[in-house]
C-alpha cells in the first residue's frame, strides 16, 4: 500500500453479516421436531440451514423445545440458545414466524393467540400457497392414538427412543473412526419393522383424511420424524421429517412448488410443480409483541 492508504480490515459484524448471507431464497419454510434441550438436536447443521435460507414465512411445526426431556433433566446449551435467537433475530427483520405446538413443546398451547418476540402462536394455520391452493397446518399428534390414549406408553417410547439415539451417537463414532459415512439405526428400525411402518402409513392416512374434511388441497405435519411428500387420496399429504436424525425441512418456492430440503444427505426430494397462480394472504391472529427470554420462559413452564 502506498501514500499512507492502508486496507480495511474486516469487522466482527462484517463477519457474522457474511456467516448470515442468504443463499437460497423461497415463499415458505416448514421445519419441525427440533427437539431442542435434549442431546438429540442437531443445532449447528440446523443453524446454518437458518442462516441459508431466506423467506416470507417460516412455519415452527411442533416439536420445537423438548419439554419432556426438559422436565427429566435440564439440557441447553448455548448451541440451542443460538438456533432460538436466530428464530427471533428472523421474526424482527420481516419473516413472519408461526409456531404451531407439538406434544412435546404441549405446555405453549397455553399461550395459544400470543406472540412472543414476534412470533405468533396458534393451535393450527391454514396456509395459501402461491398457486391457491390451502393447506392446512398441524404438528399431528392429535392423530396420534398411542399419544393420545396410552400417554404412558407415549413417554415409555420417548424413552426407548432417546437410549437408540445415545447408542446410535457412539456407534457412528466408530464408523467415522473407520471412515464409514453416517448411518441411523432408528430411522433402519422404522422402515424394517412392519408395525413401525404400518404406523407410519395409518398416521399418514388419517391426517390426510382430517385435511379432507377441512375441505384442504393438502396438509403439513411433523411428529412422526419420516420427511414425505406424497398424494392420498387426493390430498397432498408433505411431512417436513426432523432436525434429530434426518435434517430435513420443507419449503415452497416461489411458484408453489414445493421440495424437501435434505441437509442430512445433501439432497432433495422433488415436490408437485403446478402451474402458478396469485397467492392469496393468510389471515392468523397478530396480537401485540411481548419479548420474552425464550429459555427462562421454558424453565419456568416445564419445571
């Protein structure tokens, strides 16, 4: 350099603005089953994902805070306390967030028609895609029956599940010592044992069937942690899956095509392509904003 002139160095904030650049621009996000506070959750792959996509909607479908795990042991690290910031830091520059509770996160239906730093809570949504078409938005666990007639049972699975994701952990461990890619051994076990996928396939028929009756073209869910698009029926049945195991979410593009965005294996799944139509607003309960700290208010309610 010459004439005195020396050369910007870059800021801490130039760094952080370049880490949250943008990279892949869509209508809507649906994302579910964080599990956040339990050692499952895969924060960081999650808090890029956030940090890549850009949207007008962002769809928080159940499942996002883990209050039974929360409730057996304390569990956030600062990990998770960055993917809930990020969440609200998205919600302040213009996303409108809408998180629709799941059972594990049951104890935020009590704030049903509340807004908490910008995002809305609400017991379900209809969603209007960019085509026209109306899908109707639900964690589904309501549809559930173990969930809702065998809590115990509910619980005691919740348990078993969290010991095969512990020994999943250590097993994979090994794999990557000896340079073999990543493998789950629950998502195995859901597709190999018939009453798991039997399960699968009788959730799946009757949220479709819900949506239906609600006069929906389609429906969105989580809970069941098997990312899916699929027809039944005549209703488009799109399971956005997990941020435990498959890393996946939903998103609507621009034209109101839909696609499953595979974090877990870099790829994608190709959703229905329609022709575009005007998109048509959604109405939903916009309540003033109450800032809260997100991870004391979880404590509090689950303690």
């Amino acid at each position: 350099m010459t004439g005195g002139q020396h050369a910007a160095m870059p800021t801490t904030q130039d760094t952080a603005a370049a880490a949250d650049t943008p990279t892949m621009s869509v209508r809507t996000v649906w994302i579910s089953d964080l599990h956040l506070g339990t050692p499952g959750c895969q924060a960081r792959p999650l808090l890029d994902f956030l940090r890549d996509v850009e949207c007008e909607t962002l769809y928080l479908v159940g499942d996002i805070i883990d209050g039974w795990q929360l409730r057996r042991s304390w569990y956030w690290p600062q990990a998770h306390n960055d993917v809930v910031q990020k969440l609200l830091r998205k919600a302040r520059k213009g996303t409108r967030v809408i998180f629709v509770p799941g059972n594990h996160d049951e104890f935020a239906r009590k704030y049903i028609a509340h807004n908490f730093g910008g995002i809305d809570v609400v017991e379900e949504a209809i969603h209007v895609m960019a085509d026209g078409r109306r899908f109707w938005i639900t964690h589904g666990d309501l549809y559930d029956g173990v969930v809702q007639y065998a809590r115990w049972l509910a619980v005691a699975g919740d348990m078993a599940y969290e010991f095969t994701l512990k020994a999943n952990r250590w097993f994979n461990r090994i794999r990557a010592k000896c340079g073999l890619p990543y493998w789950s051994l629950s998502r195995y076990l859901k597709h190999k044992v018939k009453r798991a996928v039997s399960f699968i396939n009788e959730f799946e028929n009757a949220v479709a069937r819900e949506a239906r009756k609600r006069g929906a073209d389609g429906v969105v869910c989580g809970h069941i942690h098997h990312a899916e698009i699929r027809e039944i029926d005549g209703i488009l049945y799109c399971n956005d899956g997990d941020w435990v195991e498959s890393l996946t979410a939903l998103v609507e593009h621009h034209d109101g095509r839909l696609e499953i965005i595979d974090r877990g294996h870099e790829a994608a799944l190709p959703g229905m392509r329609p022709a575009a139509r005007p998109a048509v607003p959604v109405n939903l309960p916009s309540p003033e904003p109450v800032a809260l700290p997100v991870p004391a208010a979880v404590r509090d309610s689950v303690s």
